[in-house]
C-alpha cells in the first residue's frame, strides 16, 4: 500500500471509504480526500505510484502537490475547485494569488474554477457580470498563468440537459505557466462526457513518452 493520507477532523468514515474503495479499484496508490465543507462531495486526489506526489498544502477547495515521475522534470499540480457564490469570488482569486506565490516550480493548476474567462465561455440565461469574468481574468493575469486550451466540446458544464432550459458553461480548465509550457509543449486537456455527471472529465496529457530501463 502507498501514502494514504486520512483526515477525520475533515472527512466523515462514510466518505473516505467511497473514495477509498475508487482508489482501490484503480490501483493507484495514493489518496489525499478533502471535504468540501457545506457543499456536496469533497476535493480528491489520487496517484499512481508510491512517491510520485508530495503534498504541498491543502484546503477545502484545494489540494496541492510537488508531482515527480521517473524519467520527467518535476512540476506542481493544483487540483482546484472555486468556491459557487458570487460573494466569495474574491476569497476564490485570493487563494489562487496565495497558492501562486508559495512556490517557484513549473504549475499546471486544473479543475472546476466556477469563473468564465470571457462571455463566450457561456451560453444561455443571464450572462455573468462583467466584474466577475474581467476579475477572474485579471488574477490568471496576475498569477502569470495561460488557458492551455482543450479538444473536444466547448462547454464543459451544462444545466438542464436535454429541456428547452440547457445553459452551458465553461467552468472546468487547465491554466499553467510558461515555465510549465516550456517542459511539456505537446500538452493538450480532452474534454469527456461524462454520463453521470453535468461536468465533463478533463483528461490531460503530457504528450512526452517515459523511458525506462531494466537490467
């Protein structure tokens, strides 16, 4: 078994089991599962080799980590959720200007900001105020992070699927810096449907090969 990380103060026994037994049935090694307190479901994190992530920092709406795979240069991942109402945008962003400046690896910092980057990141109903997407976009400014972009449908939430109510958003994403970039240029995130769920699944991948070798 590899690092297992469990948190009673945070996480309820129920809980930690569902995501325990997911990581079991992929047989990975590694779990980090954050509650979302006074949201549904929790922030979870699981790897698949004994010593591949070092946890750096977590809270209920993140988990960060220092990711090491054989044969690749290490970089720090984010797993990132933001928090829903509107009047905690700002305590979202400042987390992330924080996050930001507690390291100086290469990050890629991915999830479900609950921001827009610009209006044609949604479709349908009432758009968001122009506060809060020029906001959002001022901190990925500040955080000196870029959209690496997606293949596969634009949006990756959608509400009231199949009604006439269906408004879509793009929620979920991938931001990293250049130095980020500069390690993994071939890096692409695919957006897949999910069928249980009104998020889409970002898969990314690294677009490098690890070669290794055995005597």
């Amino acid at each position: 078994m590899g690092t297992l990380y469990k948190h009673d103060q945070i996480m309820g026994q129920r809980g930690y089991d569902k995501v325990e037994s997911v990581r079991v049935e992929l047989g990975f090694e590694g779990l980090l599962a954050v509650d979302s307190v006074g949201l549904s479901g929790c922030v979870v994190l699981v790897w698949k080799e004994k010593g591949m992530c070092t946890v750096l920092g977590y809270r209920t709406n993140f988990i960060d980590v220092k990711v090491e795979i054989v044969g690749l240069p290490c970089y720090r991942f984010t797993g990132f959720y933001g928090l829903p109402g509107s009047h905690q945008r700002r305590q979202s962003w400042n987390i992330m200007q924080t996050l930001k400046n507690t390291s100086s690896l290469p990050w890629c910092i991915g999830g479900d900001f609950n921001d827009i980057l610009s209006f044609g990141d949604k479709m349908g109903r009432i758009q968001q105020p122009v506060w809060r997407v020029d906001g959002f976009r001022q901190i990925v400014e500040e955080c000196e992070l870029r959209d690496l972009g997606f293949t596969g449908n634009r949006f990756a939430w959608e509400s009231h699927r199949n009604t006439r109510n269906l408004f879509c958003e793009r929620l979920d994403r991938v931001l990293t810096t250049s130095q980020w970039v500069f390690l993994f240029p071939k890096a692409q995130v695919h957006h897949v449907e999910a069928a249980n769920s009104d998020h889409s699944t970002l898969f990314l991948t690294l677009g490098v090969s690890v070669i290794r070798y055995a005597f």
